[in-house]
C-alpha cells in the first residue's frame, strides 16, 4: 500500500518547509492525494502529488434537472458544477482536464447529492439509487467528450453519508456497473463516511468494529473495484442523533449555506485513528492506495498523519 496525506491546491506548500520530499519520506508518506479546483494546477502542487481528488458540488441535480438556485457564477459552480445540465459536465469535464497536468492514477469523485434546503435535517428528497442513476449519466456524457469515450485517468466513486454512494452494502456499487458506459472507474471507500451512515457510532471501537463488519461481507469483485481508501473515523451518533433539525427559510441561500459547515463538521469528525484495531479494516481492503485525511483536526495533519500512519505496517 502506498501512503497519502490529503492537501489542496488552495493550501501553500511552504507548509511543507525547504524540504518537502525529504519531509514526507521521513513520515512514512508517498506523497499527496490533491484536493483540485477549475484553475491550473500549480507546479509546485504537481511535484508532490500522487492523485487527486476533484471537485465536489453538494446540490449538482438543482442544475441538472434546470432549477439552479440564485447563487453568483463563482458559487454556483462550487455548489452545482454550474447552473444548467451543459455547465454541470463542461465544469466537471474542465476539472479532469486541470487535473490531467498531474499525470494521476486516479481522480477521487463524491457521488452524493444533498438537496440543500434539507441539508439541517434528517430527511432529504432523494434516493440512493435516484442519485446514482443521475450522476451515472452525467458521467457518461462527461467521458464521451474524451477519446475513446474513456476519462484520462481513473474516476474512483467516493461514498458519502448523503443520498448516493454509501457502501453499506454492495447495491450502489451494482447501479453504477449497470449504469456507466465507460471501463476506466473504481471506488474509494470513505471509512469514516461510511461510520456517518451507521448508528450507534459513539467511540473509535464503535466505528472499527462496524466498518469491520461490513466490508467482511463485500464480495472479492467489490474488494477488486476499492482501489483506495480515505482513511479517519468519525464517531458522530451523538450529534446526529440530537441536532436540531431546520429547512431553509427566507434568509438567502448563500447564508443559509454558510450555516451549514460546522453542522457538516459535527457529522463528518475526520479523527485519526488511535486504536491498532483499525488496520483490520485495510487488512481486508488490501486498496492499492490509502489518504491519511484528517483536515479537521486540532492537532494539524502532519502530527496526525504520524499517529495513525505509526498503527500500520
């Protein structure tokens, strides 16, 4: 396995001092999973980094079915990929291009959408397989403007706690075979996403033990189709099960969103892990690649990354 560390093209790489490979090689880390947006990416960025993670959009199917919210262009994009169907793949088909410069195994992709006035709440519109079946032709019409209909690099699907990709169990995964039309894709299992999706996630033992369970009962083809794991633990039941629950109400949208991102964070903890237990978890996963993603924490992700990168071989 290959050890990654999560940064961003909008971090500075001074972060990383003078030295930055002799930095992360003494880390125990391979290199950088980059967080990539629609501008060029800096050289700097492309010297250290081994994959990338593309672009997110939360409520990209208010675009695509043609009812964009009233947002500047700047916030749409990040919000919707765009404000029609034909901006929703440019904007989606100009990230692969930007981050093609980095020459990159694969390029992580969330596959999730959360309607954003529902966004404080428990419920949302939207099913699983709605959103699969969305996002896969978006992405069909996406890789057909590429040659030989395939993406430059491999599109790994990214579960979430939010309508889509979720991979409690193997039915998306299904969907999505059925559903794309081109060969050059995988998934990333999110662990600590995946802990989002779960109750009873109180404590690290709790998520170990979960996520253990499940990823037992993948099939070989599905533990074939991982090909890299995010990997933190969130252990958020608590809060999740006790926020207080609110729509979108007259305020606009831009506040309302803004909001939202320490209610996402209380969901979404990006903890390192500290108990040696989680390395079952990769021991049945056997990915290819695994990204330390611990942005969130306190601590600082250099000083976390060593904690948890210190449990595996």
């Amino acid at each position: 396995m290959r050890h990654l560390l999560s940064y961003s093209v909008y971090q500075d790489m001074g972060f990383f001092g003078r030295t930055p490979e002799a930095l992360l090689k003494g880390m125990g880390c391979d290199g950088l999973e980059m967080l990539t947006s629609y501008d060029e990416v800096p050289d700097a960025h492309c010297a250290l980094s081994v994959s990338v993670h593309l672009p997110y959009a939360t409520d990209w199917m208010a675009a695509w079915e043609g009812r964009p919210y009233e947002m500047d262009g700047y916030s749409s994009k990040y919000y919707m990929f765009g404000r029609s169907p034909e901006e929703v793949v440019s904007n989606i088909s100009l990230a692969i291009r930007r981050a093609e410069k980095a020459s990159p195994p694969y390029g992580v992709m969330h596959l999730a959408n959360a309607d954003i006035p529902y966004m404080r709440t428990r419920r949302f519109p939207r099913t699983d397989q709605e959103v699969i079946s969305a996002f896969s032709e978006v992405m069909n019409r996406v890789a057909s403007g590429f040659t030989d209909g395939e993406p430059p690099f491999r599109i790994l699907f990214e579960n979430l706690w939010w309508p889509g990709l979720r991979m409690v169990d193997e039915s998306g995964l299904r969907l999505l075979e059925r559903s794309l039309e081109f060969s050059n894709w995988g998934i990333c299992l999110d662990v600590g996403h995946l802990m989002n999706c779960l109750p009873g996630i109180r404590t690290e033992s709790d998520g170990i033990e979960a996520v253990t369970r499940i990823v037992s009962g993948y099939g070989e083809d599905t533990l074939d189709r991982i090909e890299t794991v995010h990997f933190h633990y969130s252990a958020s039941s608590d809060y999740r099960d006790s926020f207080e629950e609110r729509m979108l109400g007259d305020e606009p949208i831009s506040d309302f969103v803004r909001g939202l991102y320490p209610h996402v964070g209380s969901i979404d903890q990006h903890k390192p892990f500290s108990d040696p237990g989680c390395a079952e978890i990769l021991d049945i996963l056997k990915p290819e690649y695994v990204t330390h993603e611990m942005p969130g924490s306190e601590t600082g992700p250099l000083e976390d990354f060593i904690k948890q990168r210190s449990l595996l071989p």
